[in-house]
C-alpha cells in the first residue's frame, strides 16, 4: 500500500510528506531503540516508534526508509520536522500507542496482501 494511503487509512496526521509520499510499504518495524528499528530498516517499511529524534530521522534516511509513525499524539520538535523534510521522509503521527497503531497499520498491509487493493 502507498505510504499516504497507509496513513489516512489509519487516521495518522501527516506532518512531512516527504519525497516517498507514493513509496509502497509491506511491512511495519516498531522499536524504542534506533539499533531495534535498523535492523528491519528498508525501502518498503515503515518505522514506528516514539522516538522523535534526529537520530531516527538521520538512520531512516540511511537505510532508505520512506517514512516514519511517531505514536501516542507525539508532538516533534521543529528541528526533527526539519531533518525529515529536507531528508524527503515522510513524518506521521498516529494518537494511539505503539501497539494499537501496529495492529491497525498491520490489518490495513493484510486487507492489501489478500485482495490486492
């Protein structure tokens, strides 16, 4: 599923669109722990966390990540907003914790896998 279509589909306010707006995510990689979210970093997946760090930022850049979930209605702070934009990360926000946006970004990549849409 597109990334932007991911996040409306689960309520996620967008705060960077980023350059991989339209990047297609197959999979979901939650952590706490920036060492944790790299080790199942890629070009499909997205990382949630409630990390809102420029070194989260900085490491999903590295790895080719499109985008990054910060959960429980984090507020970033301006300088992480920045990192993401000029990165092209798309930055999201999700109100629920870190298991209840799993489980909802995760049922949306199943309803994909079984009928295709």
């Amino acid at each position: 599923m597109e990334l932007h279509t991911l996040a409306e589909k689960t309520g996620a306010k967008v705060i960077t669109r980023g350059k991989s707006v339209t990047a297609e995510i197959h999979r979901v990689c939650a952590g706490n722990k920036i060492s944790e979210l790299l080790r199942q970093a890629s070009d499909t997946t997205l990382l949630v966390t409630n990390l809102a760090s420029l070194a989260v930022v900085r490491a999903a850049a590295l790895m080719d990540v499109p985008g990054i979930c910060l959960v429980d209605g984090i507020d970033p702070e301006p300088e992480v907003v920045k990192a993401a934009t000029s990165q092209g990360t798309m930055l999201i926000v999700s109100c629920a914790g870190m298991s209840e946006t799993c489980g909802h970004l995760n049922e949306w990549l199943a309803h994909v896998d079984k009928d295709g849409s």
